[in-house]
C-alpha cells in the first residue's frame, strides 16, 4: 500500500487536542486503551464526562500529558466498540472517508449529492481503501459533510461505521453514531485542514479488516419495526382479539389497528431480545405480551382523549367524537380487559405471568396517580410548580415506558438488579420526553399544566407573579392578557430555561446506563433517546466545521 509521509508539525491547535506524530505513542495509548477497557470492563455508549474521565486516566497510565485527551478519548471510544463492530458481517457496514485525503491536483474525481466519486487513479489513498472495502463488502461514501450519512444509519441500512478524520469532526460526530446505537471506530488523520493532510494508513488498514465470528446476534431495531407493526395488522390482530360478534369488540379492534407509532410493543420485544439473545427469533409469549400491553396504551388514549375533550387523533376524529362518551368508555375498558386476559393467558411459568401482570397493575395505579393530579387541575387550576409538573411527568409519561421495558426484562428472566436501573431511567426520560413535548408548537403553555408556566410563576417576582396566577387560574383569559404573559415569558427566557431542564434529564437518562452490564440492552436503551430527540448533525470536513 502506498502510505503518505507523516507530517511531524501537523497538530491540532486546541491545547487537548493534539495527535502524536510518534507512532510508537500512538500504539503505547491504543495498547494501553484495549488493557483499560478490558480490566474496567466499559460498556459503551458512554457520556462525553465518562469519556473524558477514562481518557484522562489512560493518559496517566501512559505518562502522557493533557494534550493527547481528545485523541485519547477517540481511541478509548474505539475500543469500548471494537468487538461489537468485529462480530458485524463487512457487508452491513459504512467506510467513511475524508475528501481532504486526496491529492486536489490530480484528482479527477466527480461529486455528486453523495459525495466524491472516486476513479481510483492511484494518486492517493482514497482509491485503495475504496477498492478493498469494497472487495470485502463495505459500503463506501468519501463524503464528511454529506447528510446521507446520517440517513443510512437512522434507516437502518448500515450497522457499523468506521471514519476517517480530523479529530474535531469525529468528536463532534461520532457522539451521534453512537446515540443511534451504531459501533463506530475512528481513525483521527495526523494533521487536519483540507489540504496535504495525513493518515496512519496501518491503523486504518487493520479496522478495515477487523471480524470475528459473532458470539451472540446483534439487536437491529430498525429491522424489528416492521416485524411488530405486522402483529397489529387487521388480519393478524384478530388472532389476539375476542370480539365475540359484539359491536363493543369490532370498535376495540378497529380502534387497536389505527395508526400508531407502536413505540410499547417495540420496547418490550427490543428489550426481550436484547437481554436473551435470541437474535431474530421472536417468542410467542413475547408477541402475545407486545399485543396486551398496545390494548393498555389503546385503551388509555381513549380514555385521555375524553378527559381532555381533544376531538382528533391520528388525523381523525376520536373514538368518543364518533360514538359518543358512553360508547368510547366502555370501549376503553373492553380493551383494558382484553389486555389483562392475553397477558394472563401466556404460556410462561406461573412466576413470568404473576410478574408481567403486577408490573401492569401496578403501572396502572401510578398512571392513574399522575393522571387525576392533572385533572384536579383542570377543575380547579392553580399556579403549578416545576416540581408538580415533573413528579405528573413521572407518574404518567415514564410509567408508559418502564411498563413496557420491564414486562420484556420479565420474559427475558433478567436479574432484580435491572429493575431499579430501568426505573432511574424512565423517569429521567419520562420527564424529558413531557418537556419536549410541552415546547412544540402545537402545545399551549397557558391552558393546561406546562413546564413553561410552572418555570415562569416560579422565576417571576410578585407583580408578574400576579398575572401568572391570573392565567393559571382562569383559562379563559382575554387575548391580551395571554399575549402579555407569552411577551413576559419571552423577557424571562423561560423557553429556553426550560430546553435546559430538558437536556438536563436526558443527560441524567444517558447517566443512568452506565449501570447498565447488558451492552445490547444499553444500545437499546441509547437509540430510544435519540429516536425520540432526533439526535442528528451533518457530517462537515475540517473547514466547513470551523466556520
């Protein structure tokens, strides 16, 4: 292989962001990585501080200074990785390549939407990795700004990611990979900039080529959506679903198959096959247990779309606007009942199904907890605190999550010590989850219980606090009232207060994993987060990411 000489002056300007120019301190870090991560035994994905913190104690091991810390955090990234990635067939992964590799005077490459369309004329690297990846099966893209990255991962179509880059782009990116639960190795370029730039051409050579054979399938959430949303086809359903010829049941079914993003039913059987290990096989008790815990959320809609007098969901008119309130609520319990006889009924041991059933009897009750205290303010608002509005959050939304998490670690036979980690979990998501929701557009802040409001009555002083609890306690104000409490929200900076709260409990969430042992569980747990924050940036080269 051709190979570019390394460039001894090239380094980084950031005081932490140094790359050895030495290749035995390169391998002295990398060496003493793999022994570090094996000893501690890391399980990734970790947190930018958790990285930092074992970056910063590889580095003293080594008698190295502060200056390798990024460096050092991308090669101890790699290696908390480099076994799931090994275990990946070649054909289901991405080489990404950096375009300030090639020689821009004799490069008679093209570009188009992807990328650079590489002629392999042997003026640089490029073409060679091109060519062998290629060989092997790998999909290649020399392309860092190019957004497909981002698309090919979030749709599944590749599982693992090995790029090359400059150091600052692949510590901004690679965050987002892995938040997608995808294993990535990066190979930082000795020297950035987007010309006569670098590369440790063996580095690179040999995570090309890094398999082994797989101990245990890996998780693909992707290709396990369509497979669940199948169960909820008309057709299948039916299999599940008494209606006994009653007009109650064709509406409960009908209700059951209507649009949905089936985030439960995902969860519980991720979450099985994360921590058995089945691969693609899928239990029928595990199905049976994906339907019962739908019919709960189903039925729950239902019931909250009365209590909140909401006349749409799905783009449609709610079951209570069709049929009135009394048709809807019995609806609703048929569904709740249908529930609780599949999840009774499971072919498990009489341990598994006691459990599965307490787990949702006892989420229910908390539900309903969180639930009332929302509705007693409906009947009678009063200015709500941040803490209210997040112990309802709690209640009601991370209950629908933990429900669903734990009736898979249930059938899966997990150990009691998941339990409470999933718990710490659900209610840091929970919580973030409700916020996010309370900032999008399609949610006011000034009629029904909000983090905004709750954030600003308790920020306001006491002539503003008047006005908060005059539009917290009458939900009819007039218009220029509630436009003079959203200008007074806006001086506060109570919008982004709360963005802040958000990122707060989704980084809490993000803690939480590390406690995690079942790295397949953990991935899981990860891609949930950035599923539901679309947690995406663009891939840039060197100079489009400093500007």
């Amino acid at each position: 292989m051709k190979q570019k000489s390394e460039h001894p002056n090239g380094t980084a300007s950031s005081s932490t962001n140094l790359i050895p120019q030495n290749k035995d301190v390169r391998e002295q870090l990398k060496n003493i990585s793999a022994e570090y991560v094996h000893d501690n035994k890391i399980l990734g994905p970790l947190s930018e501080d958790a990285l930092t913190l074992h970056a910063r104690r590889v580095l003293a091991r080594a008698g190295e200074s502060d200056g390798y810390l990024n460096f050092t955090g991308v090669v101890v990234n790699n290696e908390i990785w480099r076994n799931e990635l090994a275990s990946i067939p070649y054909e289901r992964r991405l080489l990404l390549l950096p375009q300030c590799l090639r020689e821009i005077d004799q490069c008679r490459a093209q570009k188009d939407e992807y990328g650079f369309l590489c002629r392999q004329c042997g003026s640089c690297l490029i073409g060679d990795f091109q060519k062998e990846a290629e060989r092997l099966g790998y999909a290649v893209l020399v392309a860092e700004g190019s957004p497909v990255v981002m698309s090919l991962i979030a749709g599944g179509q590749v599982e693992a990611v090995i790029g090359v880059g400059c150091l600052e782009v692949l510590e901004g990116v690679f965050p987002y990979i892995e938040a997608g639960a995808v294993p990535a190795i990066a190979v930082p370029l000795l020297n950035d900039g987007c010309r006569k730039t670098s590369i440790d051409a063996d580095w690179a050579w040999e995570a090309l080529h890094d398999h082994a054979d797989a101990k245990s399938p890996r998780l693909n959430f992707t290709r396990l959506k369509p497979q669940v949303r199948s169960w909820f086809e008309k057709d299948n359903i039916c299999r599940d679903i008494c209606t006994g010829g009653s007009e109650t049941g064709r509406l409960g079914l009908e209700w059951l198959t209507k649009a949905g993003k089936r985030w439960r039913p995902l969860l519980l059987t991720g979450t099985h096959q994360a921590l058995s290990l089945k691969g693609n096989r899928i239990p029928e008790s595990v199905r049976k247990a994906a339907v019962a815990i739908e019919c709960f959320h189903k039925a729950s809609l239902v019931h909250d779309d009365i209590e909140d007098a909401d006349s749409t969901r799905y783009g449609e008119k709610t079951l209570h606007a069709l049929h009135g309130v009394p048709i809807a609520l019995n609806v609703g319990d048929y569904l709740l009942g249908e529930g609780y006889r599949i999840l009774s009924a499971i072919e498990e041991s009489d341990a598994i199904v006691k459990a599965l059933v307490n787990t949702v009897a006892r989420g229910h009750t908390v539900l309903c907890r969180g639930q009332g205290k929302e509705l007693l303010w409906y009947r009678q608002p009063w200015p709500m605190t941040a803490g209210e509005f997040i112990e309802i959050a709690r209640h009601k939304t991370a209950t629908g999550f933990y429900i669903a998490l734990a009736c898979g670690a249930v059938l899966a036979g997990a150990d009691n010590d998941v339990y409470p980690v999933l718990t710490a979990y659900t209610e840091a998501l929970g919580v973030a989850y409700q916020i996010k929701d309370d900032l999008s557009e399609n949610k006011s802040p000034l009629t029904e219980p909000s983090i905004l409001l709750a954030l600003a009555y308790e920020h306001a002083d006491k002539p503003q606090k008047v006005l908060f609890d005059r539009v917290s306690v009458d939900k009819q104000s007039a218009p220029e009232v509630l436009e003079e409490t959203q200008e007074l929200m806006k001086e506060l900076g109570i919008r982004t207060m709360a963005i802040e709260l958000m990122e707060e409990y989704k980084e809490q969430a993000v803690n939480v994993l590390q406690d995690i042992a079942e790295p397949q569980l953990k991935s899981l747990l990860r891609l949930l987060i950035f599923k539901i924050f679309d947690e995406k940036k663009a891939m840039e080269c060197c100079d489009e990411h400093r500007q």
